[in-house]
C-alpha cells in the first residue's frame, strides 16, 4: 500500500489507550506546525493528568512538564521572553477548566499571546475517570456514582466575551471530517497567535473509551448523540470574522 | 553617591540594576511598592513587567521566563509566598534559577498587617516549604543597603547553582528608609540551558516536573551550597560569654543589647546570620572558647531560628554541652528587653531548650 503521508518523525510510538483522541490531536499540532516551519520555533507547556503523556513520545527540550493548571502562566512567562516563538499549552479539561480555571480565563482576559490546546475528555482520565466541570448531566464517573448532579461547564460563551480572545473553535477526533475540519482550527489558532499576536483556544471532544467503559463506536455514537448537545463544535470567535 | 530609599523600592530598582528581564508581582502589603515601582520602571528600561492575577500566577510566570534563562523576579509577604510553594518546588526540580523577595507580616493565617513584620517564614523558607526534600538559598539582609547587596548579587547566585534564591525580610526594613548606594546596571547572559524553542536536547535537562532523574546531582548540589554559601556576622564576640544569635532587624536590636551588658560587665557577643539557608554553623565552630550561653532572639511566637541554632550546636563539638536559650516574641523585642532576658538566663530564672 502507497504511503501518502507519514507522522512527523520526531513524533515517537505513543502510550495512550486504544481509542484515545490525544495521539490524532498531536500529530495534527504537529503537521500544522511542520507546515508553518514552527517545528524548531516552538515550546510546549504540558499540563498534568493524560496530557501529560505526551512528554514521553515527542522529542526535544521544548516541551516541558508544568503544575496541574498552570501552563498558561508559564506560557505567558516564556512568550515574554520568546516573542517570535509560537508558545501552547496542551491540558485537560480538568487541568485548564478546573485546577487551573483561573488560569484560562486570567490569561484569556488580558490577551496574552498564547495559544491553548485543550482535550475534553468530560472526566479525569489519568486519575482513573472522576468527574470534572465537563462531565455531563448525569454521568456516571468514579465520583458521581448515582449519576453527575451538576451541569456540564461550557467554557465558549464565557471566553467569547473577552474582548481580547482572537480564536476559539471547539472540534473533535470522532470522524475523519470532523479531524480535516480540526486542522483548520489549529492551523488558525496557530496564525491567531503568530499574525494577530492574540489569544487562542482550540478543544476537542475526545474519546475516552477506557472512562466511559464504552467501545470506541459507542464512544463515537455518544459524542455525536450527547457530548455535543453541552460542548457544539465549530468556531466561536474568530478575529478575522471567519 | 548615597540617596535615601525606601527597602522596597530600593530592592526593586537593585533587581532593575541586576539585569531582570521580567517582574512578576500580586499587590500584598507590606511588599506593594515593589510591584508599584517596578509598574513604571521595567517599562522605562524596556523590560517586562506583569501583574498577574495571584500568587500562584506570579510563579509560573517566572518558571516560564527562568525556563529561557532569562534573569526573572517576583515578590510578595508570607500570604502570596505560601501560594507559591508549588511553583517552587518546580523550580528546584527544574533548576529554575530565580529571586523571590519575601517581605514577612507577621503571624499565621493572614498574617498582621502592621507593617513591622516579623520573622515567622523562617522555618518554611529554610525547609524548602514545597512538597519534596529541596532548599532555597536564603538571606536575611538588615539594612536596607544589605537589602540592595543581597538582592543585586542573588541573580548570579541562582544561575551558578540553577536554584531559587529568597531575600527573606520583613515589613519593618521594606517599609523604613535608609541612605543607600545604587551598584551599577548589569546584565546576565541566557545559557546554553536555556528553553529556546529548537528541539535540541540537553544533557542534564529532564521533562517530567519530578526532579527525581536529578536527585543525585540535586544532592551534590545542596552539599556544594552547604559547604560554599554560608554567610555571618559577629559583633563583639573575641571573649564573649554570653553569644546573642539573631537574623534580620532582631540583630539591630541585639547589636544595641550587646553595648548595654557590656556597659554593665557582662561579657555579651552577637552571632548574626545573614545565610538562613545554608545556615551558618561554620560561624557557630569558629567562636572562642569563653562561650558559655548561646540565646536566640527572634521576632515570632514559639521559635523558629532557635532550631537551627541548636542543630549548630549540636553539629559544633565544643558547643555540645553549652546551654541554648530561646527569647521569641511576636513583636520586636527593645534593646532593653533583650537586656533583661540575658540577665534573667544569667541568673537562672530562665529554663534551657537545649
């Protein structure tokens, strides 16, 4: 079979669980990055819980591990100093919208020129599947047992509102349209930061069938189904109007 | 030419001297001036400055700069520095080099808001504070020209060792002027280290957040600054027989002490560290023979430094057997006071801790 394309080579053998959306999501950073000439260019500020994974399969020193929630700190600190060097964080959905909510909506409010990458997998995936803000109405995870009593936290509207967020899109792994149209969404995230020298935030909605004790197809069906009724896709705000 | 500076602006603009690229800062008193002096200083000499929305984020801002680097400084009181204990465990495990001024309230929970201060971030600053077995290089300046020494000299001390280096004072000395001579500007270089955003790897360097692939080099490293940094100073000590040991403002006072039981005949001496961490038991092995009381004097409730005093002692052969004294008090003792404390010990009205 012809090879159309491979991942790029510094990208090594990951050790996600099958059926995980992180490793698409990587390799579709890292494309975009490769495309832009941002593979020498560039630092990775990697949050804490599944996100952190991704320390051990791309290589080189500009990734670095931060404290859970803070990378969009540290990425401030480091564009400071960095300032032509595209600067993302990759966090969770408890790193970036829990622990380190604050941290988001700070950095988001005073436009740093960050770029932050985040994977709802509507759970803590690494500690073992507890609930977290994303989890859906009723859910059934680690710590809500008899079903998530609280609603699920949808954090577009909240940062559309901040008048120097450049680009926010919500995309997800769950089908290869769905995976072409998340390129675009990184890719602008990625001009958003090195054109418009804005904040940017790109979320995918990302299987997590070891969680949800679901197969990867049911994973599938329950994203389109339910998860997309709390967290729509698409582009929530974008400076140029797109 | 000596001007008269506030401590807080004055340690500000010594970091602006020392070459800081980029200050971090949360309003908190008793430190506000620093993050107000340095709001319109870094940008007067095209630096960076940054407000940041807590503590917490004043930390992570500076591991993002000390990643690249660059020479990079935050400050706050005990309150933000509790906040920040995270950040600089991290620092540690990633050999972030960095300055952080602390500028004490007193007292737990939120602290006294007075603007005297105290000295009770001691243990917590001296141990490390953070989750892990790490310490911080710490100095304790008592005039507002030590102040502007420590912090002007922290920023070469953190890159030779790649460790965070506090300047621990406290309300009293950052809010009190005194005439003071600005060291010249300076500037550091980025090292070969530095987070650069190329893929390059370095040798030493670790991506996990743990530290612990550099725990044998880690351990080394606080055996060389053990062995390399420790700082004192004495005052009247050659036949002394009764050594007053204090940190900070308490050594003013004990210094005013000592010319006191000297003008009454007894032969009193100070001991004054000016590294809390490594503390300074090399001074401690260097006193004379006519030791036969050590008294700690300290600004806060229970006693803090006094633990270290008696770790010295106990590390000191020919101070093994010397009693150990601790005078602590939650506000900062008069010369007087001090005074009668020595002559209550002196007359057996006050119980050894060691």
């Amino acid at each position: 079979m012809r090879v159309i394309k491979q991942a790029p080579a510094y990208i090594g053998p990951h050790n996600y669980c099958a059926g995980c959306g992180h490793g698409i999501f990587v390799r579709l950073i890292h494309e975009v990055m490769e495309e832009k000439g941002l593979i020498e260019n560039n630092v990775c500020l990697i949050g804490s819980g599944c996100s952190s994974n991704l320390k051990g399969f791309i290589k080189g020193s500009n990734k670095t591990e931060v404290h859970h929630g803070r990378a969009p700190h540290v990425a401030l600190g480091m564009k400071k100093i960095l300032k032509d060097t595209f600067i993302w964080t990759y966090q969770g959905d408890g790193d970036a919208y829990s622990i380190g909510l604050g941290e988001t909506i700070g950095t988001a409010h005073a436009g740093h020129p960050i770029t932050v990458f985040v994977i709802n997998n509507t759970n803590y995936g690494m500690t073992g599947g507890q609930a977290a803000r994303t989890t859906l109405p009723g859910q059934i995870t680690t710590t809500t047992p008899y079903g998530n009593p609280n609603v699920a936290l949808d954090i577009m509207p909240m940062l559309s509102s901040l008048d120097r967020v450049g680009y926010l899109a919500r995309g997800t792994t769950a089908s290869a349209a769905e995976i072409a149209k998340l390129k675009g969404y990184i890719s602008n995230a990625v001009d958003c930061q090195m054109n418009e020298h804005k904040y940017s935030l790109v979320e995918i909605l990302c299987p997590c069938p070891t969680n949800w004790h679901k197969t990867l197809p049911e994973s599938i069906d329950w994203i389109f189904d339910d998860a997309v009724k709390h967290f729509p896709l698409g582009v929530f705000k974008s400076v140029k109007g797109e | 030419m000596k001007e008269l500076w506030k401590g807080n602006e004055a340690m500000a603009e010594a970091a602006v001297r020392a070459g800081v690229q980029l200050y971090v800062g949360y309003p908190i008193t008793p430190q506000s001036e620093i993050v107000e002096y340095m709001s319109a200083r870094m940008p007067e000499v095209g630096r960076e400055f940054v407000q940041s929305e807590s503590e917490i984020g004043s930390i992570n801002t500076v591991i993002g700069v000390g990643l690249t680097g660059a020479r990079c400084m935050t400050s706050s009181t005990g309150v933000g520095i509790s906040l920040m204990q995270e950040g600089l465990t991290s620092c540690f495990a990633r050999g972030v080099p960095c300055v952080i001024v602390d500028v004490n309230r007193s007292g737990c929970g939120m602290g006294s808001r007075d603007f005297g201060g105290g000295q009770d971030d001691y243990l917590r600053s001296t141990r490390g504070g953070g989750n892990g077995d790490y310490r911080l290089l710490v100095y304790i300046p008592n005039s507002v020209k030590e102040a502007v020494e420590f912090v002007y000299n922290a920023f070469e001390l953190a890159e030779k060792y790649r460790n965070p280096v506090m300047v621990l004072t406290e309300g009293r000395l950052g809010q009190m002027m005194e005439p003071v001579e600005m060291p010249p500007f300076k500037e550091g270089e980025i090292p070969a280290w530095g987070i650069d955003g190329t893929t390059k790897i370095m040798e030493d360097y670790d991506s996990s957040d743990s530290g612990v692939v550099n725990d044998a080099k880690y351990r080394a490293k606080l055996e060389l600054m053990e062995a390399s940094e420790q700082r004192w100073e004495t005052f009247c000590i050659e036949d002394a027989e009764v050594v007053l040991v204090a940190v900070g403002m308490t050594s003013r006072v004990c210094r005013g002490a000592v010319k006191r039981l000297r003008e009454q005949g007894v032969k009193a001496g100070l001991l004054r560290p000016i590294s809390a961490w490594p503390f300074p038991v090399n001074g401690f092995a260097e006193l004379p023979a006519s030791v036969k009381k050590l008294i700690c004097v300290e600004v806060d409730n229970y006693g803090q430094v006094i633990e270290d005093v008696l770790i010295a002692a106990k590390k000191v052969e020919a101070l093994r057997t010397t009693p150990v004294y601790s005078y602590a008090h939650h506000r900062l003792m008069t010369s007087n006071d001090v005074v009668k404390f020595v002559n209550a010990v002196n007359n057996n009205e006050v119980q050894e801790v060691g």
